[in-house]
C-alpha cells in the first residue's frame, strides 16, 4: 500500500474523527462518505472489521505504512510492558511525530516533508528518515538555514502555547528535547489500541 495522497476528510469522515486535525469538511458532514449520505442505513461491522478498521486509523493518523507498522508491532511484542501501549509509545517517539508535537509543522505530513527535506537536525545532526527513533534526551531543532521558513515560523506562530509535559520548548534555539517517553494517559489521540493487540493475536 503506497502513502495515501487522496481527500484527507473523506477518510475522516470514514473514521468519524479528524484524525487528521482541524477539518472543517468534517464539521459539516460528520457522517462517513457515500451517495446516499447520513441517511444510508449501515451494516453490522464485525469484530474482525472493528479491529482491522482501528488498525487502519492509527496507520492513517500517523502516516505509517503496512510494513511500517507491522514492523514497530512485532518490536512493541517483543518489548517489556503492554503491547498496545508500547506500540503507541513508538509512534509517537518517531521523528515526524515529534516535529510535529513540537510545532515545528502543522500536520504530521508537513513533519514528513521538513525531516526528509532536511529541515531537521537531531543532536545538531542532520536526519531526514521521518521513522527515526528519538531517545529520551534527544534535541530536535530546525537547521540553521531553514529557521527563517515561512512555513516553519508560521506553524510555530500559530501553535498552542501548551506543550505536552514529555516535551520541552525553547523558542530561541528552536528546539526542543524529548524528556521522556510518554504515558499512555499522556498520548492525546483517540485510539482503542487493545483492538490491534486482538487483530494481530488472531
């Protein structure tokens, strides 16, 4: 499966959610797509279709694709702890997912662009693979000669001043440290990880 590129909020829309951020399509048609609308009547998903279909919206939400993510469950498997827990926990310590936790991007797909477009330095080191691993200690910054961006100024701009507690801000070096992987309590998005866990059990 290629990255999808196609109308983020029809997808949202599939979901019920705007996984992808503000959507004011979805506001408006808070109902999945199809000719027939909101008053189409909707079968019985089945257990297997629930999960598969949380499956696809974490895939979604953070822009990973299949392999990708089978990948980073067989890790969190493997892994002390609770699986659908440290699998989340791997997400967001990806290095697209903190730039854009960060507020260095408005969207996680902007995040994907600056790291592979070597935007982004870790460490002071250039590292443009949107999967990269940050550690707990780790610097995030913009490089030097993209801090004037204006598509890096304005996100930051506009970015809520709360920040999330794993993460610390400094606004005059543009950059921030990732303190510590977070809880799951912390993790902000609205996903049934205990459903991929069943998935992949099967």
């Amino acid at each position: 499966m290629a990255r999808y590129k196609g109308p983020k909020s029809k997808i949202a829309r599939k979901f019920g959610e705007p996984i992808f951020g503000p959507d004011k399509v979805f506001e408006h048609k808070n109902y999945p797509p199809g000719m027939h609308g909101i008053s189409a009547r909707r079968r019985k998903v089945s257990e297997y279709g629930t999960q598969l279909k949380e499956k696809q919206k974490v895939k979604y939400t953070y822009g990973v694709l299949e392999r990708q993510f089978r990948n980073l469950f067989k890790k969190a498997s493997s892994s002390r702890g609770i699986t659908g827990e440290v699998l989340l926990q791997l997400l967001e310590s990806r290095l697209d997912n903190i730039v854009f936790r960060l507020g260095i991007a408005k969207t996680r797909d902007a995040a994907r662009q600056f790291v592979t477009h070597k935007h982004i330095v870790v460490n002071g080191k250039v590292v443009n693979i949107p999967s990269y691993q940050v550690k707990p200690g780790d610097i995030i910054g913009v490089r030097e000669k993209s801090k004037a961006m204006e598509e890096i100024t304005s996100a930051l701009n506009s970015h809520r001043s709360s920040r999330y507690e794993w993460l610390e801000w400094d606004k005059n070096q543009m950059a921030g440290k990732f303190l510590n992987v977070p809880e799951r309590g912390e993790i902000p998005e609205n996903i049934k990880e205990q459903l991929i866990v069943e998935l992949y059990s099967k």
